[in-house]
DNA sequence: CGGTATCCATTCCGATACTG
DNA sequence: CAGTATCGGAATGGATACCG
C-alpha cells in the first residue's frame, strides 16, 4: 500500500482535502528503503547513486531509482548531477525538510528498540 | 509494500537479527487503516467492529478485520468479546502498547500540518 | 554511472458469499 | 454482528536489457 498511500494523500490534496496529516506524512517515509535512505543521507551526508546501493545491498537498481526520485519529487532529497570526462555522477542529499523528519524517524527508532527488548524479556521470540 | 515489511521484521527478528529497529515501528502502523484506526481508539475509547468500519466509511470488512487481527497480534490492541442473546458483540481498544504509539502519530500529524501548510503557501497546490 | 522500459511472478485488495 | 474463504482484477517489485 506504499504507492497507494501516495497516491491516495496526493489525490486528496488536490482536491483541497487536507484531512489526512498523519497519513501524508506516513507517505513521506513508508516507501521501500526510504527510512534507510533518509537515515544514512543524515548520518553521512551527501551520496552518490552507487554509494546508496551499496550500502543497501539487498536493494534493485530499479526500485532505488524509483524511491529516490520519488523522494526528490517530495522535497526531501536533491540531486546533483555532475558530468566529467562523460562520466555521470549524480549526488543526493537531505533537504531541511527531509531533515525535519529525523526527530519521528529518531523516535521510531527508540520506540521499536525498546518494544524489541521488552518482547525479548518476555520471551516472546523463544531466543533464550 | 505494508505487508511485506510486516512480514520482513519478523523474519529478521525471529533470526535474533535486530537491526530493523524502526522498520519494525513502522510496519506496527503502516497497514491500510491502522494508523487511523489507533488514533480514533485513542480518542474515542473502545469501540466495536461496526463502530469502527462506520468511521472508515470507506473501509473493507475484510479488509478491516484483517488489519484488527494484525494489530492484536502485534499487540496494540485487545478484543473482548461479549455474546447475548444469540447476538456477538466484539470490543476493541489500545493497550498500553498502543498508547505508548500515540507521541509518533501525534507528530506525524505536526510534521504533515505544518508540510501541507507550508506547501499551500508556497503554491504548489494552485489553491489560490 | 545513472535512469528508464518491458516482462512476468507475486502479492494485494475489493466483491461476494458463507459460517457461528 | 463478526470473521473467514474464494475468486479475479489491479498493483508491486524483481530480472533484464537498453539508452544517455
């Protein structure tokens, strides 16, 4: 439901329905990668294309592509493109707004963390 | 994608891999409905089935039942059911884990206000 | 190197109908 | 009333190939 999600806060949007906060901003970060992405683009600042696969290793050329371009097109990310010797290479960083979002993502990481350990206490996942 | 990082986190999780703290917060709320649903059993306490598909007009059954049944699973929500006269009435309501989400959607709605705001004033809805 | 298009398997989800 | 099963269309996403 990612992409339905975007679709669906964009639509409502354009009709003048600002009704859906909560689930726009879900759909800022809800993508595939796209909390990873956001993540690292922080925590390392500017990256290359390559760089970002790299680092996710189980991640398709094709759905990177799509999830950065959909990041661009959102106003979190900029892209950079540089040519040298016919060689391309494009650059993506965070903008302010995209940086905005690292107090939630922050916060789903803290929030996650904490409930993984008191699932763990509990005995919930049999690891003991 | 809902689904599939749903089922992905708990993959990782039950290899004792734990480093999918946020993903695992965010496949808590991100199936359709759920945030939704979390936010009115927040504010309006405990409610039924048709309750709560009343307030999703839009709303499957299925779809609706499938999205209760995983936020049980996961915990953040508890079913009582109660029969009589040959009739069931089932009761749904935020644990304490549940609650405990409220502050991230909260903010959710802060960051997607505020974004939407800020998008309208610089145009780029041609709303005026 | 980075981006896009095509093809195809898999998954999602609505409509519908059937249980207790 | 609440929950589940089935079916079929739609959307997702991987593999691959092909442009700049």
């Amino acid at each position: 439901m990612t992409d339905a999600l975007r679709k669906y806060t964009q639509e409502k949007i354009q009709k003048k329905d600002f009704d859906c906060a909560k689930e726009y901003t879900l759909s800022m970060f809800s993508g595939k990668y796209k909390i990873v992405i956001i993540y690292h683009l922080f925590h390392d600042g500017t990256m290359r294309f390559n760089q970002i696969q790299r680092l996710l290793d189980d991640a398709t050329h094709k759905m990177l592509a799509q999830q950065l371009k959909e990041l661009t097109a959102d106003g979190l990310v900029t892209r950079r493109e540089e040519i040298a010797n016919n060689r391309k290479a494009t650059y993506y960083s965070l903008t302010a707004t995209g940086e905005s979002l690292m107090p939630i993502i922050e916060d789903m990481f803290t929030w996650g963390t904490k409930r993984l350990e008191a699932l763990e206490l509990a005995g919930n996942f049999k690891l003991h």
